[in-house]
C-alpha cells in the first residue's frame, strides 16, 4: 500500500485511558489514517454483536512492522485472546475474536506488550447491539459515539490480518493464589477495606485487574471504602451503583452487587456470586440514634443458596479512627437493632474496618485473648488479634469478623489473604507509566523483566500498597 509521508513539525500528543505517547514524526496513510513509529493501538471494539462473536482491532498505525511475541490481549475480567503468528506489519489489522466475554454494559480492553507494560487500554460504556467503539479515522482519536462497524470495509480493513482466537484464563501466574479459604466446601465469606475506590482506581486498567482478581475468590465479600460519587446513569450495575464498582465484578455474567446509599464520604457494598447467593434488596442502615457513628452501619440481608446456612444477615461497618473505641463499644446495640430488624435466622454477621488495634483501640486491653466481653453475649470473634491486616509496616488486626455463636459453630477461623500473592507485574509497568507507582521503584532496573515471583519482598509490599493500605480476610463459612 502506497504511503504519503508528511513530516510534521509539532508534536501530536495521543492521550488514551491508559497512555501518553508523543509522536513527533507522522505520515498520514492512503485512507486517511495516521502513521507513526512504531504504535500498535485498539482501534476498534464490538462488544454486543447481533450474532457472530464479539471483536477486538488492533492497528499498527506505525510505520514499522511489530513483533507481538509474547503481548496479552485482557478484558476486565481477566480473559485473554491469544493470536496465532506474531508479526503485524504496518498499516495492518489484527481481529481477536471473543465470545460472550465482553460485557454490554461497559468494560475495559488492556494490551500489554512482553515486558507486562500496558501499550493501550479503552474503558467503554454501555453499548448498542451491531455498533462498535472505533478510532476515526484509524489510529486517531476514539469517536464518543459508536458507529457502524469497519471490520472488512475498505476504510477499516486495507492491510489485513484476521485470526480466531480461543479465549482462556490468564496464565497460572496471574491466577488467584491458592484456593479460595484454602479449599473451604462452604462458601467462602471475604472483607475488605478497598482503600479510597473511585474514579482514580478506576481508570488504572492493571490496577483494577488485581483488584477483580481478588475479589473473584469469593463467593461473599462485603467492600469498604466505595467512595465514588454518584453520578449518571445513578445505576450502573444496581441500585446506589457507580462505574467503578461495577467494574470491579470479575465477571458480569457471574458476579454481582448490592450498595448502600451514600453513608457519610462512602458507601458500603456486598459482592456476590449469583450461582452462591442472592440479594433481594439493598438492606437497612443502622438508625444510630445516639449519633455515635461517623458513617453509619448497613446491614445485608443475604439468601446462601446450597449448604448449611440458608440466610446470612451481614451488617458491615468502617468506623472513625479517632472515635474507633467509641463506636465498638455500641456494636453490641447495633448487633440487637440487627436481631430485631431480620427475624428468621440464627445466622449475623459484623464485618469490616473496625481501626480495632493500634492507638485507636486497645483490643488486648478491650477483647483479652481475642475474647468478647459478657456485652457481646452470643456473639464471637473469628479475627484474632495478632493477625496483621495492614499492608503498611506496622503490625494491626484493623479488620474485624465477628458472628453469631450459631454461625461461629459453622465457620473456620478467619485468615489473611496477603495481597502481595497476587502477580502485580503488569500494575508495576503501568503505575510507573502512570505516575503513580513511586520513581524509586521505577528508577529500578533490576526489576525489569522480572517475574513477579523474583520482585523482592519489599517492591511487592510497596506495589501493594498501591491497591490498598488493607489485606482482605477470608472466611470459610458451612
């Protein structure tokens, strides 16, 4: 294909979701599409197809040819494309077929090249059956409207390279580590302080696949720290709903959230699997009518499908640091406001940031040997105080599960899923990309290309701290 090469004199800045790359010499191809060095990008998605598989476009609109040995192709919940062959000349095309994997009501597309650095990304929203999301022209800036799909027409397609591809898990590497509450035969019950999830977290592709991969272990998990901002649609994915936690589900099709209103700066949220448990409604916030609580408590009124427990009442809770004490010593009124309010069951639950140790909360003082006081009669601790739930140096068991002595009778002590078990290599390229990873670990060169197995103890645990200041606990229940 003939090329017109036009050298131009200013830079063109190309700012994606993911990625800022200046170009300063362009050639604009026959068809109208931008030509530069070496760029591989996204170019175009159909993620609702009226029949046939849905489709992933990448364009070398470089002027070079690309090696894509060993690159990913990686959609929110973790699924990958693979290709066959792994030149794509320039001014090609590449189709990656997906099949019922690309979720219609908004995901993320991420591709890494082999080092793990994320080369581009697209977050969509909700989208329209038979339109695509697409650069136009080719390589230029994402359209803000979908429009009919290119995919074979001559606009889209002159140089092309079709391949079918099976869709598949992320390497074993990048799968949870271990099994969910170490291979519990119940349901395995999650709690974690998702440190300050917004909009930030949210447009960080690799940081928001770590964070799904967490939370795919379980088949309960109540989420602290939602602190985005309503906005519209107001229900993205249910009711008190925003996009950054709906990104969060690991699979669309499987998983799935209840919210809380806003309470004070956040909200809480229960995410569940749908073949494991049902939430009929969004539950009831604790009155506190002595106005104790800095964010109020929730309560979830959870149906546990199979097994021994079938309704879980589950109140979750964040309290102050500087009034923790103040707030644990009402729980047991929150606990008998929770009996009161869901009848029917035997089975409450009071989980979340409890700030219960460290200067907040003298819990060797308060909860001696890990024991509830006689207040909590009929309620016990499935947190110890010596486990460690902070990501940060110190040593404080902030997060707290504590049940009823009847569901106490059908749950395993709680565990500390560490963060830093999960491969964060692709989070490590795209945070120094980004900005948001500190410069001393990327001014590293030692940790390029390595495994994530191979990083040292001290660049996962700062790496971790960068998804959370919290390590979730894990609870194996029936």
């Amino acid at each position: 294909m003939g090329r017109a090469l036009i050298q131009v004199v200013k830079t063109l800045s190309v700012l994606n979701s993911a990625v800022r790359e200046e170009h300063e010499e362009l050639a604009v191809l026959d068809n109208g599409a931008w030509c530069g060095p070496a760029r591989v990008v996204i170019n175009e998605i159909l993620p609702r197809p009226g029949s046939g598989p849905e489709w992933v476009e990448l364009y070398n609109c470089g002027c070079q040819d690309v090696d894509l040995s060993g690159w990913r192709l990686i959609e929110g919940a973790g699924m990958e494309g693979l290709w066959s062959g792994s030149t794509l000349a320039a001014g090609a095309h590449l189709i990656i077929e997906f099949y019922s994997k690309l979720n219609n009501k908004g995901d993320t597309v991420t591709l890494y090249d082999k080092a793990g650095s994320v080369v581009d990304s697209f977050s969509y929203g909700p989208s329209m059956v038979d339109l695509s999301w697409q650069r136009v022209p080719d390589g230029g800036p994402w359209s803000d409207q979908q429009r009919e799909p290119t995919k074979g027409s001559n606009a889209s397609m002159t140089l092309s390279s079709t391949v079918t591809t099976t869709p598949k898990r992320t390497s074993t590497a990048l799968l949870p580590p271990g099994l969910p509450c170490g291979g519990c035969n119940g349901k395995c019950f999650g709690t974690w302080n998702i440190q300050n999830l917004g909009r930030s977290k949210g447009g960080r592709p690799a940081m928001m696949a770590v964070i799904r991969r967490v939370l795919a272990r379980f088949d309960v998990v109540a989420i602290q720290e939602l602190s985005q901002l309503p906005g519209p649609p107001y229900a993205w994915c249910g009711k008190y709903t925003e996009s950054v936690i709906c990104d969060s589900l690991p699979d669309t099709r499987s998983f799935a959230v209840k919210a809380s209103p806003r309470i004070g700066d956040e909200q809480y949220v229960v995410m569940y699997r749908t073949e494991s448990a049902e939430l009929n409604n969004t539950g009831a916030t604790y009155p506190d009518p002595r106005g104790i609580h800095s964010r109020t408590l929730h309560a979830f009124d959870i149906h546990i499908k199979r097994g021994n427990i079938d309704r879980l009442v589950l109140t979750v809770t964040h309290t102050s640091p500087e009034q923790a004490t103040e707030e644990i010593q009402n729980f047991p009124a929150v606990l008998e406001w929770m009996q009161q309010s869901f009848h029917g069951t035997e089975h409450y639950m009071l989980a979340g940031d409890f700030n219960a140790d460290g200067r907040y909360f003298r819990d060797e003082h308060e909860w001696q040997d890990s024991e509830l006081p006689p207040e909590w009669e009929g309620y016990v601790q499935l947190t110890n105080n010596s486990m460690d739930t902070t990501v940060a140096s110190n040593d404080h068991t902030y997060d707290r599960v504590v049940v009823s002595q009847a569901l106490g009778d059908l749950a395993a002590n709680a565990k500390v899923l560490r963060l830093e078990s999960f491969d964060m290599t692709s989070l490590f390229y795209e945070g120094c990309s980004m900005g948001y990873v500190p410069s001393r670990l990327c001014k590293r060169k030692d940790l390029v290309g390595k495994a994530w197995n191979d990083f040292p103890s001290e660049a996962k645990a700062a790496l971790a701290r960068e998804v959370s200041d919290h390590h979730p606990i894990e609870v194996c229940l029936g």
